[in-house]
C-alpha cells in the first residue's frame, strides 16, 4: 500500500506530499473483508509548527 500524505499550511496550502508504503494484508480469502490501521510517520522538520498532515490518497497494488 501507498499513502500519499500531505502537509497542510495554516492557511490551507499544500506544501508537500510525502509518500509512504506498507505491506498489503494478504491473503484475503474472497467475498471477505480486512480491517487494518496504519501508522503513518514524518520526520519533525517536515511539519513546521502550525501545520498539519492529511493522508489523502491510499493506493492498493497486488499482483
């Protein structure tokens, strides 16, 4: 998995978007659901004081 996570200004701008992967959870047998949470992570200096993060995008690819 990718997470596209963005790095919001006070006023709204997207600054930046730093992007993090993660192993997909499989197998998943079919006509089943996984549920699973995902600690995304960027250093301090990334998100100067007054900012914030958003994880905006999450990509699945298997093969």
């Amino acid at each position: 998995m990718t997470f596209a996570t963005h790095i919001i200004g006070a006023l709204g701008i997207d600054w930046a978007t730093i992007t993090t992967t993660q192993p997909l959870p499989a197998p998943i047998a079919g006509g089943t659901a996984a549920t699973r949470t995902y600690t995304v992570c960027l250093e301090a200096w990334r998100v100067p004081l007054g900012m914030r993060v958003e994880t905006r995008n999450v990509t699945a690819t298997w093969s």
